[in-house]
C-alpha cells in the first residue's frame, strides 16, 4: 500500500507552520506573563487581603463558604484579564484552519471551563486549607498523601465524566477497525473497556487520538479526524505509539515523577508561608490570602523543572515509538501518519533546539521519522545493525 505523507514527503516546515507555532508560543508566553503579573499584584498590593475580607463579608464569616468565594473571584478576575488572548487564540485557530467551532461553542466551552476549574479548584483548595487548619505543622506532607489520591482518582474518571463535558463520543462503529486495535492492544497486556469515536471534527480539523483512564474506564479514543483520512495500518500505527507507553510502565512511572514533584512543591509552599508569616506577610499558615503567594511558588517551581521534565516526558516518547516500531507490520505507515499529522495540526517537525528543550514535550516529528527509517534500514541489514534505544535523540 502507499500512503499519502510517505518518508518523501518535505522535511522543512512550512512558512505557514512557523508562522503559527511562533504566534502560538508568544500568546501562551503573553498569558502566563499576565497570569503571574496579576498575582504579583495581589500579593504586593495588599488586594488579596481585600479579597480575603470582601469573601468573608459576603460568605458570612464562614471560612469553608468564604475561602470558595475567594477562589471564585480570583478566577473570574483572570478569566476577565485574559479572556482577550483566550478570544486571540481562537481567531487564530480559525484563520489558520485548524477550527470549525463557532464563536457561539466557544463562548459555552470558555464557561463550562470556568465552572468545572472552579469545582475541581475548588476541591482542592479546601482540602489543602483544611489540612493547614487541622495540621499546621505537618500539612503539607498529609496534603501529599491527599492530592494524590485524588490524581488518581481523576485520571480514572476524567474518560467518563470530564472528556463528555466537552466533546461527543460513540462507539467505533467500524467493527474490523475495532477488533484489529483490541488485538494490538492485547498483545500489549492491556485489556480496553471500549473503543470510540471522539466527534473532534465538531471543533477542529486537527487530528488526534489517545489510550485514556485507567482499570474499569481504560479505553482506546479516536479522533473522526483522524478516522476519516488515515489508512488503518496508519491508525494502527499511531496507536501501538500510545500504547509503547503502557508496556513501558509510563503511566505508572509518570505517577512517581508527579508524587515527587509535587512533594517538593508543597514542601517549597511550606517554607515560603512559614517565611511569609515570620515576616508578618499574614497572620497565620490558614489565612486564605496567601493562595496567590503559593500560586507563585508553584509557577517558580514549575519553570525550574520544566526542561529536566520535557527531557524525561520526550525520553518516554521515543520509548513508545521504538514499541511502535517493534509491533507493527512495517513502519511506513508510521512514517507517513508522523507527516500527515504534522501537515495536518501545523506541527513544527524541525523546531529549534532551545524551543524543543524549553517548551516540547515531544520530539521534533523529523527526529522521530528519522529514528523510524534508522529502525528499518537497521532491520534490512540485520539485527545487530539496530542502533540502541539512548543513541538516538
């Protein structure tokens, strides 16, 4: 068979890609600079106190009810301060053609957003003052034990709670497509509760697809995007990828990388709130106020690890498309779904080293093609030829 996107097709990227990634880059990088300033100002200001007493007033003096009000009305104001990029963002999506939605499902999308950040941020805000409140001394270690629970928890329900608030899903109803991936998925030790049509094309012309949840929810989602334009062997293809990841034991690892980082975030939280109330920034550990001081620290820390995280998460990556490669019939149709996507999502296959070790979390799509067509010359001349797994970038 001969797929469309095949290892001839160009290496650079486009004009019209570049152009793209770099106005995306500078929307997400204008976003967080605005995200951090407005905490900033709340905290040297004193407006977050403001925000404190004002939550208190209207919640009636009682902390549960006024600490989720005070979440409330830090979320709105920065819905508000950035609902211009957000808006910019859309545009943007539209006037390069990656979207089909209309400004009228956007608008419902931004709130359902709002109200479901608002629910789960809420959750957790009352649960991390909460244990402050019950332990000040220890809370951040009891908070560990706590918000990862609720990771867990959320990774399992987020297929079937969380994924339909947004987008339509059904049951693939291409039932040779269905048994081929159940049987790839079966030779990689996972047992799927389903396989589905994920209706992207309602929003996006993007392409995409995903192995999502976990025990009962574990599930395989397709992109109609994808569906409709991509051979099955190419299918098959960019799912033995997402499936590399379960026989490697991402998830499991990626659990352990997550518990640590957040353990080192809430033990920087608790020296940064102890500091802040020595210097009499605040009363006391549970003074609500101090949410956007410990947004801030997150947001440090977060920058800090970024590159060493990127690096481990395109390590895993290239994992999952050596498992790919070993499993599949041949690795053209890998190759020519690693082209098409690219064309297809705007990708930038050649981006530059210091955007990929900053801000990708994947591979440049030219290295992971070139790493496939090594994989095949490697196996024409014989299995000792195959270059190991670290050699490769």
């Amino acid at each position: 068979m001969t797929f469309a996107g095949s290892p001839t097709s160009p290496a650079d990227d486009s004009p019209e890609a570049l152009r793209y990634n770099k106005i995306h880059r500078w929307l997400g990088i204008a976003d967080f600079v605005i995200g951090t300033a407005f905490l900033v100002v709340l905290l040297f200001t004193g407006w977050t106190g403001w925000l404190r007493d004002l939550a208190l007033r209207r919640g009636f003096q009682n902390y549960t009810l006024a600490l989720f009000l005070y979440l409330f009305f830090l979320l709105l104001i920065s819905k508000v301060l950035g609902f211009g990029l957000d808006y910019y963002g859309f545009l943007l999506e539209r006037k390069f053609q990656l979207s089909t939605q209309k400004v009228r499902s956007w608008l419902w999308d931004e709130v359902k957003g709002f109200l479901v950040g608002l629910l789960l941020g809420g959750i957790v805000v009352e649960l991390l003052y909460f244990t402050i409140r019950q332990s000040p001394q220890h809370w951040w270690v009891i908070t560990w034990i706590l918000f990862m629970g609720l990771f867990i928890l959320l990774a399992q329900l987020a297929p079937v709670v969380l994924f339909p608030i947004f987008y339509k899903f059904e049951p693939l109803d291409n039932e040779d497509l269905r048994r081929r991936l159940v049987l790839l998925s079966s030779r990689a030790g996972t047992h799927v509760r389903g396989v589905y049509r994920w209706k992207l094309s309602e929003k996006s012309k993007k392409a995409n697809a995903a192995l999502t949840g976990m025990g009962s929810t574990r599930r395989i989602i397709l992109a109609d995007t994808l569906l409709d334009n991509y051979a099955p062997e190419e299918i098959e293809a960019v799912l033995a990828h997402e499936l590399g990841h379960h026989v490697h034991r991402h998830i499991l690892k990626g659990i352990f990388v997550q518990a640590a980082t957040l353990l080192l975030g809430l033990w920087a939280a608790n020296w940064v709130l102890h500091y802040a109330v020595d210097h009499q920034m605040f009363e006391e550990l549970s003074d609500f106020a101090n949410l956007p001081l410990l947004a801030i620290t997150a947001t440090a820390l977060s920058l800090l690890l970024m590159p060493a995280l990127n690096a481990y998460f395109r390590f895993n990556e290239r994992q999952a498309d050596r498992y790919a490669f070993e499993s599949i019939a041949s690795v053209e149709p890998f190759i020519s779904s690693m082209n098409k996507l690219a064309q297809q999502n705007l990708a930038e296959r050649t981006p530059s080293k210091w955007i990929e070790v900053l801000f990708h979390s994947h591979p440049a799509i030219s290295k992971r093609v070139a790493a496939a067509e090594a994989w095949n010359r490697a196996q024409s001349a014989g299995p000792a030829a195959t270059p190991p797994l670290s050699s490769r970038d």
